[in-house]
C-alpha cells in the first residue's frame, strides 16, 4: 500500500486520533470556529476530494453536537472531507474518532489505499444505515454489526502497512480483521 488516507463522510465527528508509537495527530476540534470550514481553519492534513478546503466540499465546525466539550465536525451530503497521511507508506496506526449519526441518516467513511481524486483506491469502506454497520474490505459486506443512531460511536481501526490488513473495531466487542489489499468494491 502506497499511503494510507482517511475519508470521512459521516453525519458529525467528534474527537480524532491517529496514533503509532506515538499520538502523530489529535484533534478535539474545540479551537476551531463554529461555521467555518474544517479544512480551511485546520489546514494539513485536512483537505477535501478536490484539494479545495473551503469550497462546498468542506464540511463546517459545529456546536449542535459534541462527544466532548462543546463543538464537533458537521459533514453533509455534498461534504468530502480527506484526513491524508501521505509519507505512511509502512508501520501500523490506530486510526480512532467518534462518531454521530442521526436516525433516518446514512453515514460514511473510507479508508483509500491510494489518494488520486477520481482515481482513487479503496481498502475499506463503511456505510451506516437503519440502526447497522456495513464494513466492506476483502469482500462486500465482510462485517456486519448494530449502529443505534442518536449516540456517539467511539470508532477504531489499526491498520498495518507491512502486512497489509486492518483491524476494525467497534464498540469494544466487535474486532473483524480484514486484508486490505483486496480492496473494497467501492474501487
């Protein structure tokens, strides 16, 4: 795998983390102004689909909810916000943030083995709907798990590099480990 990067299409984000042997990035999005674009105020390496921070693709801070203290990430339909960890080309990292979706919401996030726009390549994808988790990575539908909506999520994957897999894990009892080299059927 070339890079690993982190595409989040969800309703709300809270507090994210990417960790290695130690905290390489972390965020509780509480410095940021509630109504302004997530990748124009945070900058690198928070960007959108386009390389466009600021644009429509950009989802805003917002106040409405929050895992914790007072602000989080409203990412909507039109939203394409990328988390890119471009010289991670080996190692493994936990990958964690919390997430919010609303009932009678979809969520979405991704993780691309490779970051080309439209050309782009999946490792693992998530869709969140009807109260469930659909988690595609070596397969469609590789794991399937319950999603109430209406609660914050906390959600992690560590993924290794070198060896090529991910571990999926959510809600401290599911723990699916899927190869990620296979990609996702949203290649």
């Amino acid at each position: 795998m070339k890079k690993t990067l982190l595409f989040l299409f969800v309703m709300l984000m809270g507090i994210f983390a990417v960790n290695a042997q130690l905290n390489l990035y972390t965020t509780d999005f509480e410095s940021y102004t509630v109504g302004g674009k997530l990748g124009s105020q945070a900058g690198a390496p928070w960007t959108t689909w386009s390389l466009a921070p600021g644009g429509t693709e950009d989802p805003v801070i917002s106040s409405t909810q929050a895992h914790s203290g007072t602000k989080s990430v409203n990412i909507l339909n039109t939203n394409d916000c990328v988390f890119q960890l471009n010289d991670k080309t080996t190692g493994r990292y936990m990958i964690e943030w919390y997430m919010y979706v609303e009932s009678g919401k979809l969520g979405y996030f991704n993780f691309l083995s490779d970051f080309a726009a439209a050309n782009s390549k999946w490792a693992l994808q998530a869709f969140i709907r009807n109260d469930s988790i659909f988690i595609d990575a070596d397969g469609e539908s590789k794991a399937k798990g319950v999603f109430t909506s209406n609660n914050w999520k906390k959600m992690q994957v560590i993924t290794d590099l070198d060896d090529d897999f991910a571990t999926f894990i959510y809600r401290r009892s599911r723990n699916e480990k899927l190869q990620m080299e296979q990609r996702s059927p949203g290649n």
